[in-house]
C-alpha cells in the first residue's frame, strides 16, 4: 500500500494503478489480514479518498486498453 500511496500522492493525472489483487501487502487482499475483504483496510480507505477528492483512479484494472 505504500508504493500505491505514492503513486496516487505524486501523480496528478494517474488513472489506473493496475489488478492489485497481484501486489504483494495489500490487506484487503491478504487471506492472513484481519482486514482481509474488509472495509476497514487500507485499500478501502484510499478508495473512499479517492471518491471524496474526485479522483478518477481505476484500482482494478486488467489490462490496459489497446495493448
């Protein structure tokens, strides 16, 4: 999630991040977290960041278009 908060902190035009399920450390993903599919976890909370600030991230996309 550090590296997820960076990416959304320093790039104003970020709009995709990627299928997060494949990075390693994200606790809404993590089967050993006690946040696991939780809304409590730190992916839930940088979501709900997001949609208060008008961010137009797209945190589970597969592929990218055209490619």
């Amino acid at each position: 999630m550090e590296s997820v908060n960076y990416f959304v902190d320093n790039f104003p035009k970020l709009t995709a991040v990627g299928n997060l399920r494949n990075w390693k450390f994200i606790d809404y993903y993590d089967c050993n977290s006690v946040n696991f599919y939780k809304s409590e976890s730190e992916l839930s909370e940088l979501k709900r960041r997001s949609k208060t600030n008008n961010w137009n991230i797209n945190y589970d996309m597969e592929t990218l278009p055209g490619v």
